[in-house]
C-alpha cells in the first residue's frame, strides 16, 4: 500500500501539470511538407510549422525522461527543417532558440548554435536546446528571418 502511495504521489503531479501546460497540439489541417520530405513525422508525432521553418512535436506535446546536465537543466536535440536547406552549402546554420517559462519556472534560457544532420535523403538543421527545469514552456526557433514558436511540457 505504501508503494502504491508513493508512485501515485510522484504520477498525479506530474499529470497535473501536464495538464494544465497549453501544449501545442497537431493543426487541424495537418501541416504536411513539401516533396521531397518525409510526408509522414513518426508514430505518436506531427509536423508542426510551414514550409519556411517546420519541425516534428510529439502528439501528447510532453517530453520525457531527456538527460539531465549538473547546473544547466534537460537537454535534448531540436530539429528543424526547410525547404530548399542544404548542409553542404550552410554546414552551420544561423539557429537561435529561446525557451521561456508559462508557469512560473526559473527564467529564459537562449541558445544560439547550429549544425545538420542528413537522413531519408534530405538535410535538416540541428541545434541543442536546455530546459533549465521540467515544467511548461514556450520554445521559439529562429532560422534566416523566420519564427516557429511552439508549447512543450517537459517531464522527467
């Protein structure tokens, strides 16, 4: 019975604040991207953004269990695609990522660092992005004028 206490003490939390974060959620119509990109973003997941900037979300708009760094906070790779984008000609993109807290979090955390990563015969820029704790927040990605701005719930 006490073990059961204690999982529930730790879940019921976290489904709260799942709950309560305005996670992005799939747009209805679908955002599909331009050919040659991959048409379908994975299971549990979506394409999110246009064909200027665009990334893949998971469907329950929550991340979990990403490593934790000592004095930095969760990390995790951000992905980002556009059309037209080649790593050969722009190994290293001009990627900025601001990420701010809805819910009462420590304060903004901005990265500014890009890479790429070629895969299923197309390019896509990479970029590290450090949640400095879990809870909600709003991630803006800025490529070559362009804004993508979308609501994870970041768990442990």
């Amino acid at each position: 019975m006490i073990r059961f206490l204690f999982v529930a003490a730790l879940i019921v939390p976290n489904l709260l604040a799942q709950k309560s974060c305005p996670v992005t959620k799939p747009p209805n119509p679908a955002f599909i991207p331009p050919a040659p990109y991959q048409v379908n973003a994975g299971l549990d997941a979506f394409w999110y953004g246009d064909k200027d900037l665009w990334t893949v979300l998971p469907v329950d708009g929550s991340r979990n269990g990403l490593p934790y760094r000592k004095n930095e906070g969760y990390s995790n790779k951000l992905f980002l695609w556009k059309q037209g984008y080649d790593g050969v000609k722009e190994p290293e993109p001009d990627i900025t990522v601001v990420v701010r807290p809805l819910l009462g979090q420590p304060p903004t955390a901005t990265s500014h660092y890009g890479t790429n990563a070629f895969f299923d015969h197309t390019w896509q820029m990479l970029t590290g992005v450090t949640f400095p704790a879990t809870g909600c927040w709003e991630v803006t990605a800025s490529n070559a004028g362009h804004k993508l701005t979308f609501v994870l719930s970041i768990q442990q």
